[in-house]
C-alpha cells in the first residue's frame, strides 16, 4: 500500500518517507489504515481519536482531514488517499497492490 504503520514509535511512513504529523493527524490516519476501504463516521473518528475531548464538533474532523491530505499529497503527488462519503464520513482508499 505504501503506508509502514509504526504504532510503537506513533508515526506512519508513505513512500518511504515518515510524515510529519501532529499527534491528532497520527490517530487519524492509523484509524483510518487499520479500517482501509471502509467509510468510518465522523462521530467513530471523534470517539476514537479525540476520545475524552470528543465534545468538538464535526468540524474539527474535517479540518484534520484536509491537513492530512495535504501531507499525503505531499509525499505522493498526484494521488487522492483518502475519500469524503457526504453525510457519512470518510474512507482510505489504498492502490491495488
């Protein structure tokens, strides 16, 4: 896929290259990794990555979603990782390998 989940070390590499992501981007992707090609609620995502803080809204996940995607595209030009599912949430759609 491209992805190195290091959960121990908390980081996640595409491409060969660590990414460089804040902690909240981190739980994020590796949700969204250990889920690839399903779509996971928002409401999941906040529960899971924001756990206690969960009292944010739904914004903040999409705010997260579009950092992250900028850092993918970063360190893949090119490619679309993850997708938006309107009124349901969002999925990580890998390359075939």
């Amino acid at each position: 896929s491209g992805f190195v989940l290091d959960a121990a070390g908390q980081r996640i590499a595409l491409a060969g290259r660590w990414l460089a992501l804040t902690r909240l981007e981190y739980g994020l992707l590796a949700e969204l990794l250990q889920s690839a090609g399903r779509i996971l609620p928002r409401e999941r995502l906040l529960a899971r990555v924001w756990g206690e803080q969960a009292d944010t809204g739904d914004r903040t996940v999409d705010t997260h979603v579009k950092t992250l995607r900028a850092k993918l595209r970063e360190a893949q030009p090119g490619r679309e990782y993850i997708v938006t599912h309107r009124g349901l949430g969002y999925s990580l759609q890998l390359p075939p390998d």
